[in-house]
C-alpha cells in the first residue's frame, strides 16, 4: 500500500537503529540470562541498574543527535522520528522473565507488541501513507509491550520479599560481565541487518524494499527455530556447570531431530512455489522478492545448525569463542556483500548471508568441547545431508522437469524424517517434557 520507496525508507530505518541500540543497550540485556543466575536475590538489583543506566544512555543519545541536526548537520527526519524507540527498547524487561524462564510472559509481550502494531496498521496505513506513519506505529507498539512487561513484573512480585543480594555490585561491575554480550549482539545484527544497510547506501530504497519483502517473509521462519533454542539454553548451562554431559547430548540430539524437520517443512514451499506464497501477501510479484523468498528458507535452515552450535557455546560459558566465531562471521559477511551487491545487486545479498551462516556454523562446531561436539555431530551431519538432498531434488525438478515429480520424492522425505528420524517418539516427548 505504502509502495516500495517508502517501505524500504522505513525498513533502512529500522535496521540503521538495530545498530544504534546496541550503544544504549551495551549487551546489558542479554547478560541477566547468565549473571548469577541461580541467584534471585539480585533480581530487584539488576531491574534498576538496568533501566535507570539504560534510560539515561538512550536520553543522551537523542539529545546528541538533535544537538547535531541543528547544531551542526541536517540529518533524516526519520531518524530524529525514530530515535524516541530507543526510551521503550532501554526500558524493555523481556530478559527479567527469560530470567526465571517464565517464557509464557515474553509470548505475553510479544502478541501485544505484535496486535498493537497490526491494529494501528489497519487504522492508519493508506495508500500513500509516509514512512512517518510507519516507524511511529513501531514506536507505539513498542513502548505499549514494555508497559504490560512492568504491570506483569508488579503482579509477580506483589506480597514477596525479597532479600538484599549476598554480594554487592553495581553498573560497573554489569558493563565489564556485559562488554562479551554488547560485542556478540552487534556482530549478530551484522548478520541479520546489514544486508539491509549496505543496499539502502548501494542500490536505493527501491531494491531494499523489494529485497525486504522476500527476507521478511522468509524470516517469520526464523522464529520457530531460534524459540527452540531459546528455551534450551538455560538448561544447558545448568546441566554444563553440574557436568552432565550425556543428559547435555540427549537434549542437543532431540533438538536437532526438531529443527531438522523444522526446515526440511520450510525448505519446499519456499523452493517449488515462492511466487504463489508471495502473491498471498502481495498483488505483484518481483522477481527480486521471488528470489530472496526462494533461498532465505536455506538461509534459516542453516542458521538453525548454526545457533545450535554457537548457543551451546554461549551456554557453556565459551564466550571467548563465540565471539571469534562472530567476528568470522561478520567479516565474511561484509567480504561477501560489497562483492556479490557488485556483481548480482540484491540477488547476491541472500548468498552473502549464507556464505557467512556457514561459516560461523563450521566455526562453533570446531571449537565445541569434544565430549559436546561427538554428542551432536553425527545429528549436524545428518541435517546437512537432508538440507543437500532436498536442494539437489529442487536443482533436478530445474535440468528435467517435472516439478512434481521431485516435488513428491521430497516430501516423502518429510514423511520419513517425521516418522523415522525420533522427532516424536514417547522418548523424545520426555526428554522434552522433562527439560
């Protein structure tokens, strides 16, 4: 409705700001998930210097940035617009129910963020509606799930005491635990937002947007995967620190059976019908859109290896590691973008997040501790080969034809995987009920 100029204003936008907030944030929102965490007494702690800290970088920032729009540069009017975002993203507290794993309350959070913004979209988006609109619709939506995440914190702690911490610590001691998380979340948005950036500075808002479409839609995969490992990483730390390896693998095992039939489900529609799946959505189909569509399943499929892999570092206290291997991944990400955006425009920016998805994968599964790394290698190996499988039958349906020949040997791949690979067997759901 917007059109493609304004979508892939707003849509720059948004990824320039996920940049941009990791310099109020400093990795204080991921460190809570493994700062003491068996230790509740320094819940109420960590909620204050959090957002007090939080709230006062990001209310310098804007003031830094209105100080140069007017002091010494014009800057966007979209980003002095969007800047405001970062007051609700400094107060957020979804870490705080992570935390205690109450993940049913980030589930809370995320439908009111979520219907909100559909809401106001209905409401107020009209043909030829300014990027204006949109990014102060993401605002609102924002700021209105970080006011029920406090509401819910009030009802969970109304009539409990809670005791003073055992030890004292303050911001300073946060920022130093925090410095490997603030490094970790900035290389990981280079993965998943600089794509975004270096087309909107190389080819235009239009081939942004195009390009977006097809990235988005391809995304809303991501999420069942990464809410798969999301919820295992607590208990890995757990299980890692009381060196229970062998329940560490059953967990790994039975996450990759999971998340092996996860994309092998998202591979062939995406592969076979782009163009059907996005004329859902959209009147027109562009052959960019199609494109990225196609391939950012294999893109998720392969990033759901990879932070299997680089999690259980993280979960294992590797961090030192997952960094390198984020770095490497950045890097080829970059290397690969400034030449495949030369050589193939957006066509060559979904590869360029595969090549770099790929190797941070190789990376954490090389630096894993060997007694992990031989629990869950085989299951690696096992997933690859089906994703290479399945894209070799896709390759075959383009050299001989017949679509639905190939169409059908692949899905009787599914069928056997969800049958044969353990995915839900009575000894999977126990190992699942039980973690």
């Amino acid at each position: 409705m917007v059109g493609n100029y304004t979508w892939g204003q707003a849509t720059s936008t948004l990824a320039i700001f996920s940049f941009l907030t990791f310099f109020i944030d400093q990795g204080l929102g991921s460190s809570p998930l493994l700062f003491h965490l068996q230790d509740r007494t320094v819940d109420k702690r960590l909620l204050f210097l959090l957002s007090f800290y939080r709230t006062s970088m990001a209310a310098l920032f804007i003031a830094a940035l209105y100080l140069i729009h007017y002091a010494f540069h014009p800057l966007d009017k979209l980003i002095l617009i969007y800047a405001f975002v970062l007051i609700p993203r400094a107060l957020s507290v979804d870490w705080w129910f992570l935390r205690r794993e109450l993940y049913q309350i980030t589930l809370y959070i995320a439908s009111i963020r979520t219907l909100l913004f559909l809401f106001l979209v209905m409401l107020l988006v009209r043909h030829g509606t300014h990027a204006k609109v949109l990014v102060s619709i993401e605002m609102l939506s924002e700021a209105a799930s970080v006011i029920f995440g406090y509401v819910a914190i009030l009802g969970l702690s109304r009539n409990k005491t809670q005791k003073e911490p055992a030890f004292e610590f303050g911001i300073r001691e946060l920022l130093i635990f925090s410095f490997p998380f603030l490094i970790i979340g900035l290389l990981n948005t280079v993965q998943s937002s600089l794509d975004i950036v270096f087309l909107r500075f190389f080819r235009g808002s239009e081939v942004v947007a195009q390009y977006d479409i097809g990235s988005k839609i391809g995304f809303l995969y991501f999420f069942l995967g990464a809410t798969v490992i999301q919820i295992i990483k607590p208990k890995l730390t757990r299980l890692y620190h009381e060196k229970d390896t062998q329940r560490m693998g059953s967990i790994l095992r039975t996450t990759s059976a999971i998340l092996v039939l996860l994309s092998s489900c998202f591979l062939l529609p995406s592969l076979y019908f782009p163009s059907e799946l996005i004329g859902l959505f959209f009147k027109k189909n562009q052959d960019l859109t199609i494109f990225v569509f196609r391939w950012a399943a294999l893109w998720v499929s392969i990033s759901f290896l990879t932070m299997l892999c680089s999690d259980t570092l993280l979960s294992l206290g590797r961090r030192r590691d997952y960094v390198r291997g984020a770095w490497l991944c950045a890097f080829t990400n970059i290397f690969a973008n400034f030449i495949l955006l030369q050589l193939f425009s957006g066509y060559g920016a979904i590869f360029a997040k595969i090549i770099s998805e790929v190797s941070f994968l190789g990376f954490s599964l090389f630096w894993l501790p060997p007694d992990i790394r031989k629990e869950i290698s085989d299951a690696l190996i096992f997933q690859l080969s089906v994703l290479a499988v399945l894209i070799g039958l896709y390759g075959l349906s383009i050299l001989c034809g017949y679509k639905l020949v190939w169409l059908s040997i692949s899905l009787g791949i599914c069928v056997a995987l969800g049958f044969f690979g353990k995915v839900f067997t009575r000894a999977t759901l126990v190992i699942l009920r039980e973690n």
